[in-house]
C-alpha cells in the first residue's frame, strides 16, 4: 500500500491497484463519495452495446444480504443521497450524506459494488425499464440528436452507439452475460474511490481499504480504438415542430495542453448568454429558444459541436449564421475584452463548484483516471489566465476545417442539397 499526501488531498494505492482520493473540506457537514470504474460504452463490442450501463441498473437490485427494497430503505434511513451514471468511459456510483452516517454509507455502497447478485428474476424486471429509458431519449429531439449526432460523427466506432444499447441487446442479455462482463471489465487498476468533504483519510482507509483489496487482479482486455471523425450529412425525417440540429467537428481529448484555451472557445462561440450563436441566433433574431455549443472530450480524442432547435422553415438559415459565426473566429482574432469576460466566467464557475462536495469529489476522480494526479484549483485558473488571442484564434484555424464538419438533422426537413452547398467553412 502506497500514500501520496497534497495538504487537504490525500491519495493511498492498495496493493491491488484500486486508488483512494479524499479531500477534506472540514467547513461543511457532508460528505460525497463515488466508487469509479474506468470502463464505459466504448470498450463493449456491438453484441454488448448497453451492458456497462445495464449494470449501473442492476448494481442497486441486490446483493448476498440486501434486497433492492433494503438498500432503498437504508439509504432513505440516513437521509442519504444515491446514485450511478454510464459515460462513454466510466461508470460511477456514487452517494452523499451526513457526516455522521459515513460508516453506513460506505458499508451499503460497498457491499452493492462488491456483493451484487445479478439475479435472474431481478434482470427480468430491470429489463422493460431499461427499454422505457431508451424510448423516452427517443421522445425527446432535444436529447436524441446528440445520440444521431455521435453516430454520424464517430461511424462505427463504439464512440458512436448510445449508451443505453439497442432495444436487440437489452432484450437479449441474460444474468450470465451481465456477470461476465462485470467480472471481465471491474478490475482493480481501473478503479477508483473517490470521497470529499468532512472526513479524515486515514479513517477513510480504515472503513473501505480493506473491502477493496479483497478484489482480484483480472486478466487484462482489449485497448481502446482511436476513431477518426467523418464528414458527413444525415438527415432523420420526423413529424416535429421544430427542426433539431447538430454540426459536429473536430475537438480535443481531456489530456490534450490546449484543453484550458478550449473550454474558454466554447464559452465564447456557445457556452453561455453572451456568447456568440446566442447572441446572434436567440437574442438578435429570435430564431431559436435553445442554441449552444458543447464539448465531447475523451482520454484520445473529442468532438465539437454545435445544437440549434428551430423552426424547420428557419433551418437553413440557421445552419448559416452557425457557420458564419464559426468561420469568423477562424479568420478574426477575438479582442481581449471578449476574451477577459469569458475568463471570469470560467473561473466563477469553478470556484462556486469548489464549494460542492459533490463537484470536488468528481474533479479528484477525473484527475486521477485522466491525469494520475490532482491538479490544484489554482494552477487551473493560473492556466486559463494565461490563454492568449493568438492561442483561441489557432485553435479555432485547427478544429473548424470542412472535410470534418457533420451535420445532423432530425425534423421535418430533407433538404440535403441545400444543407450541401452550405456545409463549407
């Protein structure tokens, strides 16, 4: 067992692999914990497209001495907080409560982590509720067109496929495979604990370390592929009243140096109320409720992009002014007060979510499984401050580059020579 200390973040590696991160934040009462597992959506193949997220289901279905009933009950009991989500890349499951129920936190948290049964009767009922979740995205444009978007963009790749699977996967997957995939995919060195707010490390690791290296080194699995994105058009035709679009590009992975100038480019073509495509599309013209840009950075690779949801007579012309307004930071350099302001933004959002036991226990994981160390807030905000014009300017010359926009539409709109003759930078 190792341990690395870093004032109020402290870090133990047990002997198996599995990482410990606490950070104390001895002025407020709770404390937030998750149980992360490096593994997500990308690293099934497509006969397993939905497992790692069929899991996060099932984690709370049971275990050798708990019902789901139980584990519900017990949470409830402690005014505790729980949950679990899927990405692409991890899963975790996580819950907050008081201070003074850490113990039986930890204690309920683990044993569903270590001890789930998977029981086929249980799988059976989780089953048709899984395929509700995947109808319900489907019923909301607003959350389906990033699922289009993702698949148009990254092809083939599991970068590509919802993380929820298909209906065909779902329907099929039966308590053995659901148990191998686990066994196959939660090994030691790809997990890590993470935990902030009123706790001692040391009691920390008296409470979990010991549940934890039980865990057995597995066999290893296969790397990761590296996708290329692609430039495509894909128009999905549907009976809405408005037209949902997304044009994806090139982006950053969350390693990349560049990664700090790229978070202050999204906030200044569509991150918040002052940027640009707001501005422009919402507030100057009033062609869209909903319009902005978002980042999809992974551990080798990401994506830009853009969402607007319009009027399908509008849509067109919305598409244009979101190109224009991308051509024109690849060819004019932002002045420094632009820049300036999308500076104290970002920084105002990361000291207000430096107060959240629950966002500080997320920032350690992340570092840990990206970066393998925890970087202090203030040599973020050192980073950010030194972002130049010439550096927003380059960035936006690298990624915004025709052979790599995509384009995705789902609406009542089939116009796909139109969108041709304007998808150009």
């Amino acid at each position: 067992m190792t341990r690395k200390t870093n004032q109020t973040v402290n870090k133990t590696i047990l002997d198996n692999g599995v990482r410990i991160l606490t950070k104390r934040m001895s002025h407020v009462r709770s404390v937030s914990m998750g149980v992360w597992v490096n593994v997500g959506a990308r690293d099934e193949t497509s006969t397993e497209n939905g497992l790692s997220h069929f899991i996060e289901h099932m984690i709370f279905k049971g275990t050798k001495k708990r019902t789901a009933f139980q584990i519900a009950k017990e949470f409830d009991a402690i005014g505790g907080q729980t949950n679990a989500f899927t990405t692409m890349e991890n899963t975790c499951y996580h819950a907050k409560i008081m201070e003074t129920h850490l113990e039986t936190m930890v204690d309920i948290l683990f044993d569903i982590f270590l001890n789930s049964k998977f029981d086929v009767d249980e799988v059976e009922k989780e089953r048709p509720v899984i395929l509700q979740e995947i109808g319900m995205v489907e019923d909301s444009p607003e959350e389906y067109i990033h699922v289009l978007s993702g698949k148009a963009y990254w092809g083939d790749n599991p970068l590509g496929r919802s993380i929820l699977g298909t209906r065909e996967n779902i329907i099929g997957f039966s308590s053995k495979d659901i148990k191998n995939f686990f066994h196959l995919f939660y090994q030691p060195n790809r997990i890590v604990i993470s935990a902030a707010g009123n706790l001692e490390h040391k009691r920390f690791i008296d409470i979990v370390g010991s549940a934890f290296e039980s865990i057995r080194p597995g066999d290893g699995f296969p790397d990761r592929i590296t996708p290329s994105g692609r430039s495509t058009i894909n128009l999905h035709a549907k009976e809405l009243e408005q037209a949902h679009i997304c044009i994806g590009t090139k982006g950053l992975s969350i390693i990349d140096s560049r990664r700090y100038v790229f978070s202050l480019f999204n906030t200044i073509l569509g991150g918040n109320m002052s940027s640009r495509l707001f501005q422009e599309i919402r507030e100057r013209r009033g062609l869209a409720y909903s319009v902005f840009s978002f980042i999809s950075s992974f551990a080798d690779t990401g994506m830009f992009g853009v969402y607007v949801g319009v009027d399908p007579k509008k849509a067109i012309m919305s598409t244009e002014l979101i190109l224009n307004e991308m051509r024109k930071l690849k060819e004019t350099r932002i002045d420094s007060t632009e820049l300036h302001d999308a500076k104290e933004y970002t920084k105002g959002n990361l000291l207000l979510a430096s107060e959240s036991v629950d966002s500080q226990m997320i920032r350690l994981a992340q570092n840990e499984i990206h970066l393998k160390h925890y970087i202090p807030l203030q040599e973020i905000i050192d980073k950010i401050e030194s972002v130049t014009e010439d550096e927003i300017l380059d960035l936006a010359k690298s990624l915004f580059q025709k052979d790599q926009l995509a384009l995705t539409m789902l609406g009542p709109v089939d116009d796909e020579k139109s969108f041709k003759n304007i998808l150009a930078l």
